[in-house]
C-alpha cells in the first residue's frame, strides 16, 4: 500500500473520527441545554421582585415581608427565595407571601408556629413551594389551618374562619392545568372579597409586573401619566379602558404614595 493511499486512509479516519465526536458532544450539550432550557422557561422561579417591590403589592410592611424571607438566630426563612443575594422573590415566591399575608389579616403570624405548620404540609404534600401549590387550595389549606390552629391554640370556630378568609384569597390565584400558579390578581383596596378583579400579576407579561387584566397595560404606566396631569378621560380614550379600569390602575400604584 503506498504512501499516498495511507494517507487517504489515515484522513478519512480522522474526518470519520471528528464527525462522530462532534455528533456525541452535540447531543449531549441538547441533552443538557434541554434540561436548562426547560428549567430557564419557567419564569415562575426566577428572581424578578425585589423585597421591597413584592411587599407593596401584596399591601405589606417591607419590615414584614423581610422577615419572612429573611433567616433569623439560625431559624430558616418561611419562604426559601429565589435568590439570597440579593434578597429577589420569583412568582412563585410572590404567591407563597400573598397566602402569608391571608393568614396576617386575621391572626398576628407566629414565625415559629408557622414554620411548623408549613413543615408539616411541606413534609405531607413533598413539596418545596407548598403555600403556592394546587393542593394547598384542598387539603392542604384543611391540614395547614388546623395544624397552626392547634399550635396558637384557637377554637374550632376561628380555624373555620380563618380558612374561610384564606379560601377568599386563593381564589385570586389562576393555575396552569399542573396546579401551578400563573397569574395573580392583587387586591388594590381593603382585601373584601368582592373587590374586582381588574389588576393581574403575570410573570409573563411586563416582566411580572401588575397590568390590566383585559388589556395588559401597566398600571405604573396609567399612575405617571395620571400624575404628569393627563385626565381619566384621556386615559380611557387612549386605552380604549373603562373608567373603572383606569381609576383601579391608579389606586393600585398611587397606594405606595399613600402608605
């Protein structure tokens, strides 16, 4: 075999070689960057609410909300952030404090108590995030109310009542077909269960940030023009909105000045 037909042999090995190298590394990188792809998709975990933000439209203390999130003398947080540094909440985070906040309107939060009571539906559902999940809204709510109701020791009565209150707040969280939160609908006035639902959080529209439901336009949008001395009226005809809709949009942004 001469020279020449080796080395024709030895290239065509070496091209073979290659081509079988890059095709193995491709797909692996797919098999991996699919995984991260998947996982990078899901907005719903992904830090985009500052500690700050989040409490002002959930109607919270910051103060409050801090100490949720935050680790206290060696306690863990009640809601494990979508990143520490710094201190960022995910939607999911979001709706986890907005169930928080239910239990706060009726009863001051016990950090110890509620840990537990979250522990135990956590342990009992095997789940990280399980204030936001679907069976919260069943039996989790059922166990979680009498678990933390037996630990701050109330009547039967006021375990009824508090879940009552809780049931009206998971009625504002629409869920994908999973049982996965996707939108939010924040109360904008006192929390009464009839407040309309005109103002969404969706995580996938205005990076997560509260728009008008039916149009998607946000409200902080609606609240600068308002203040640089644009009237409802304008507002409504270049919106094509309600009055009603306007007037929520500014309620819901102007709240931070009234606070």
């Amino acid at each position: 075999m001469s020279n020449c037909e080796l080395k024709t042999i030895y290239q065509n090995l070496t091209k073979n070689f290659l081509v079988l190298t890059i095709l193995l590394v491709t797909h692996v990188l797919k098999k991996i960057g699919i995984g991260i792809w998947k996982m990078k998709k899901d907005i719903r975990y992904i830090p985009c609410y500052s500690v700050s933000e989040a409490a002002f439209y959930l109607r919270l203390p910051v103060s409050t909300l801090r100490a949720w999130v935050g680790k206290q003398r060696g306690f863990e947080p009640l809601i494990a952030l979508a990143q520490d540094k710094p201190p960022s909440l995910s939607f999911v985070n979001l709706v986890e404090a907005y169930v928080l906040a239910a239990i706060r309107r009726k009863y001051v939060i016990s950090m110890t108590k509620v840990r537990r009571a979250i522990e135990y539906i956590s342990e009992k559902f095997h789940s990280e995030h399980p204030l936001a999940d679907k069976e919260f809204e069943t039996d989790g709510l059922h166990l979680f109310v009498r678990e933390y109701g037996t630990l701050i020791n109330i009547t039967q009565e006021a375990q009824i009542e508090l879940e009552e209150i809780v049931k009206q707040y998971l009625k504002r969280i629409e869920r994908d077909p999973k049982g996965l939160p996707v939108r939010l609908y924040p109360f904008s006035r006192t929390g009464g269960p009839d407040e309309p639902r005109l103002i969404i959080i969706d995580p996938q529209i205005a990076f997560g940030r509260p728009v008008l439901a039916a149009k998607s336009i946000p409200v902080e949008v609606i609240a600068e023009r308002y203040r640089a001395g644009e009237s409802i009226a304008d507002l409504m005809y270049d919106y094509d909105c309600t009055q009603k809709e306007i007037e929520e949009a500014i309620r819901c942004e102007l709240w931070r000045e009234a606070a």
